[in-house]
C-alpha cells in the first residue's frame, strides 16, 4: 500500500502536495514593447509576421530596415521564411540582428517597453516618486492629484486616490521626502501643502500679509509657488520659490511662520522678479534659485543670505521662464532647462559662463524639466511637437557634449520627466494627460513589471453570474451566528424564554405595587406614610383679610418696625359715617 493511499484512508491526501501556483506568461511584456526601440523590435516584429503578409510589412518597412532584413537570418519563432539567396547551412547559427552603435546605445536606457498611466485630462505639470520606487504621486493641470501604487495596480492601471489640493488652480510641483513617508504640493496658490504617502494632509503653511511692502517681515509667501524642494540631508526642512521674489526655507512641524527669507533681487526696475525654480546642492550647501530676469544665483546656506555667493546675469533670455535648476550628484555642475528652448550646463568652479550650450529644444510648458541619469552620465529632457497633436520627442543627450544619442519619439509633448535609480524606469508626463512608464524587463526591478506579474484577471464563471443575478441579502449588524452569545448546538428558545421572565435581562420597567407586597417590597410607596402624617396645610382655604385683621391689636400693642412713630404719629381722623348709615336704613 503506498504512502498516498494510507493517506487517504487517513483523510489527509491532500498532506504534503505543492500548492498550485498560477503559471504565468513569459511573453506578458511583449504587449508593451515599444516598435520604435531600435532594430531588436523590428527583427521581432518581422518574426511575428505571417507568411502571406510578409510581402506587405516588407513595403511598409523603411529602407534601413528593409536592408538588415535581408542581411541578417531569420530563426525566429514561427514558419520559417524562403532562405534569401547565397544562405548555406550556416544561417542557423548566425543572430537575428546585428548590434549597430545605435543598439549599443539602446541597451544602456530602459526604453525598450512602455506603461500607460491615463487618468489626466490635461498636461502632467507635477511628478515625483518616492525612493523606493512603489509609489508615484502627479499633478495636472485639470486642477488634481493622484497617487499610484505599482503593487496595488492591476491591470486596469487606476490610481488609487484622486483629490483637489487647492480647487481650481493648477499644480506647479510635487516632491517625495527623502523617507518617502510625506510630500509636498506646490499649486498656484500662496501656500504650500504636506501630505502623507497615502494622501491624506498633514499641513498647510500659512500666507503672508500682501499690505506688506518688506518681503522679510511677512510671514509665508504673498504671490503663487512656483517650485519645492527638500533638503538632502535634514528631513525636516524645505524650501518653496515664489513670483514674490522670494525663497522661503520652512520647518515640517512650524506651520505659522517660516524658518528664512531669500529675498531676491533683480537689477531690473522695482528690484523685484519672479523665482521659476529652486533646487538644494547634494550636501546641502548651496541654494540654487532660476529667476525670470534670466539670473541664476546661488547662496550658501551658512550665510546671512544678504547677497547670493554666486550670480550669473542672462544666464537665460529675460522673459523667459525656467522650467528646472538640477545640480549633479557631484555637486560640481548645474543643469537648467530654460523657456528659450535651450538645455545649458554649469561649472560651479567656474561660474560664469555654460559649459555646453544645447538649443532649439522647443518649450511649450514652463515646466518642462532636464535630469541627469542616475550614472551622472547623460541628460534626459523632453522637446515638444512642432506641430499641434504632433508627436513628442524625449531626447537622451551626452552630458559633456550635450549631443543626442537617442531621440525617442512619445505620443504627444513630454513635460515633465522622472528616472528613478533603483527601478532603473524613467517617468514621463504628457500634454495629453498620460503617464508613460519606460523600463526593460532585465534591467528595470518592480515598478511597471508588478501589474503584469499579476497576471489576467479571472474570467467569471457561471455560479459568479448566478450570484450576481440573485437577490441580495440584508444582514442587519450583529445579526450573524459570530455575533450570538448561545452555545454552539443548543437551542435558544428556552434560553430567550427565561430572560424574558428576567425583569434585568429584559429591561422591564417596574410596575406599581398592590395588595400587601410582593418579592420584599410593601405595598406601600417608601414616602406614602410620610405623606398621610404631615398636616394639612389650610392657607388657601383662609381670607387672607381675615389672617391680617387677626394680627392687628398685636400690631397695636407690640408695634415692632414703627415703633419709632409712636411718640409723634399723628392719629388718623375719619369722617363719620352714620348718617350715610341711618340714610340707608330709612330707604
């Protein structure tokens, strides 16, 4: 008898079998496999094809790939296509594709597969993710903010929360804490807002007083933000810019008051600009502030901030507003994306002139931002479309030369842009209200991956339906079984019997006593002896004229308040009354 069948007969046969696992499938990320990254999804894309419309995906090819077509073998999945001529036996072992210097390139960014977050109406203005890279926090310009959480999210990709910081004003900026428990939002109003990583507020920091000509003694900003950003080393501390020309550094737990005041100013008349962007060194050092007189300046942090440490003039076209300030993880160089359509880097060494200028990047949204990728190596900035509901470009570019390496077209104008370091996915924000998450299955960990690793939702089944056709029950709380306080298995109808006769159990109000008593009480009330015993109080039935004549001789004799009027009172003398008397006799 073998050890299943004694298991078995024990009632266990199920001891010690592997649980089920869902299988899932190894092609689940082809669906979001880009078609334009590069040659490797144009080999995969030709293996896929069919052998009756290969004439017609030959057509539609462009030349370059037409030729690496015909160059190379094809041993992909799927009926084999005639051998090209001059092919031996050799053309098995031969790669689908040959690794081209553009290929090379793709293979260091994570752009081969794309997730669409879409729930915005309008253009993305505002994104960060925390540092574990499991949440994701954006902000449109449709007046909301939402939160993702990539290991929540199925496969309908929803947020899981939605709310209106600020009612109708748009979202300027948005940044996770260095803890990633809180963060910050920035909207087009004076006062900036914490909140916690599951959206719910923390904060809101106060305004200033706009009757307040000295921006020093107001205490919050007076104009609409413009950036954030908190310092890398103090968890608790950040700063907010400003149109009114300031740069407020803030204490988390001080609400009512802010910690310093930059005050900027402008060479301009009225010695006064509006701040575009704010940004802290690696160290925390140094504070970077984008102003729209086109001046970049830097303050150190130990300063009185009187006067910035570093100023450069025209750093950008006056006017022009500055979408970034991002320093390097060096701390040694600076990048700025700026409203004149340019891209230009900065020495702190040296501070006085760009190390690379890149132009002709067109800017359609002042917030449009530049990074540099987590290995400090190249810079990511989106150019938006040259024509209206054209395609976008996201632009990966050297960050020495600034030249473009890769140009990855987008489906509309790229805003705002986000590269995480431990997930290894860049973030982008569109005009057209989506999210676009690009990874690659090798490189990239967690992130976009989790939602498909989930696997297709179930299909539902028949006894699904039936219940939903069903009639539903109602369940008055605390109506279930879990609820009783009976024993299991004994009936409950004698038990509800004797509590009934129980006058506490039951709640009965007490009924009045007759006959002699019953259970040790009498039949009389406690207070009824007292009652029969007290006299009788008669002086509602008395004259109240006669009690007072009763008490006037006593009054005469014993007079006690005016007995002082005793010697010298006048008596009374009355008109007689008898011939009124008798007249009224005789009638």
């Amino acid at each position: 008898m073998s050890d299943m069948d004694v298991f078995a007969a024990m009632g266990i046969a199920g001891f010690g079998k592997k649980p089920k696992q869902r299988q899932l499938d190894p092609n689940r990320f082809e669906k979001n496999k880009r078609g334009d990254s590069g040659a490797l999804a144009s080999s995969s894309g030709a293996g896929n094809t069919e052998d009756n419309a290969s004439s017609h995906a030959d057509s539609s090819l462009p030349p370059r790939l037409k030729s690496d077509e015909a160059e190379s073998d094809t041993d992909d999945v799927g009926p084999p296509l005639p051998p090209a001529g001059g092919k031996g036996q050799n053309a098995e072992e031969e790669p689908e594709f040959e690794a081209s210097d553009d290929d090379s390139e793709d293979l260091q960014f994570p752009i081969s597969h794309e997730l669409i977050l879409k729930d915005h109406t309008k253009v993305v203005s505002a994104l960060a993710m925390d540092p574990s890279g499991a949440r994701v926090v954006s902000g449109s310009h449709d007046y909301d903010c939402k939160l993702w959480d990539f290991g929540g999210m199925d496969w309908r990709c929803k947020p899981f929360k939605t709310w209106e910081p600020a009612g109708s004003y748009y979202i300027h900026d948005a940044r996770f804490s260095n803890d990633g428990q809180q963060f910050l939002v920035i909207s087009g109003t004076t006062q900036a807002k914490l909140y916690d990583r599951d959206g719910e507020e923390l904060a809101t920091y106060i305004k200033g007083d706009p009757y307040i000509r000295d921006m020093k003694n107001t205490a919050g900003h007076v104009a609409e933000l413009t950036a954030c950003a908190w310092h890398p080393k103090d968890p608790q501390t950040f700063i907010t810019s400003s149109v009114d020309s300031t740069i407020r550094i803030w204490d988390v737990e001080n609400k009512r008051k802010q910690k310093t005041v930059i005050v900027v100013k402008s060479k301009e008349r009225g010695a006064r600009t509006k701040v575009n962007a704010c940004g802290y060194s690696p160290d925390g050092s140094l504070i970077g502030g984008a102003c729209m007189d086109g001046a970049l300046h830097m303050w150190q942090t130990k300063s009185n901030f009187v006067r910035p440490s570093m100023t450069i003039e025209g750093a950008h076209t006056k006017g022009s507003e500055t979408g970034s300030l991002v320093f390097s993880v060096d701390g040694q160089t600076v990048l700025t994306r700026g409203g004149d359509d340019t891209v230009k880097l900065w020495d702190l060494r040296s501070f006085k002139k760009p190390l690379v200028v890149r132009s002709g990047l067109a800017t359609l949204y002042p917030q449009t931002n530049a990074i540099f990728s987590p290995d400090n190596r190249y810079v990511v900035t989106g150019a938006g479309a040259t024509t209206k509901g054209g395609r976008g470009h996201l632009l990966f570019m050297k960050k020495d030369t600034l030249e473009t390496v890769k140009d990855l077209e987008v489906e509309s104008t790229p805003v705002k842009v986000y590269w995480h370091s431990k997930i290894n996915q860049i973030l982008t924000g569109l005009s057209n209200g989506q999210l676009c998450v690009l990874y690659s299955p090798d490189m990239s960990v967690n992130g976009a991956k989790l939602p498909l690793n989930k696997g297709p939702p179930r299909k539902a089944t028949i006894e699904d339906m039936s219940d939903a056709v069903a009639a539903p029950t109602i369940i008055t709380p605390h109506a279930l079984p879990m609820f009783r306080d009976s024993e299991v298995g004994r009936s409950t109808k004698r038990k509800r019997e004797k509590e009934r006769m129980d006058p506490r159990k039951s709640h009965r109000p007490e009924l009045p006593v007759t006959g002699p008593g019953r259970g040790g009480r009498v039949g009389a009330s406690a207070t009824q002896h007292v009652v029969q015993n007290l006299v009788r109080d008669t002086t509602r039935d008395e004259d109240p004229r006669e009690a007072l004549l009763k008490l006037a001789a006593t009054a005469d004799e014993n007079p006690v308040w005016t007995a002082a009027w005793r010697a010298n009172q006048p008596k009374p003398v009355f008109a007689p009354v008898e011939g009124d008397e008798e007249s009224e006799e005789k009638k």
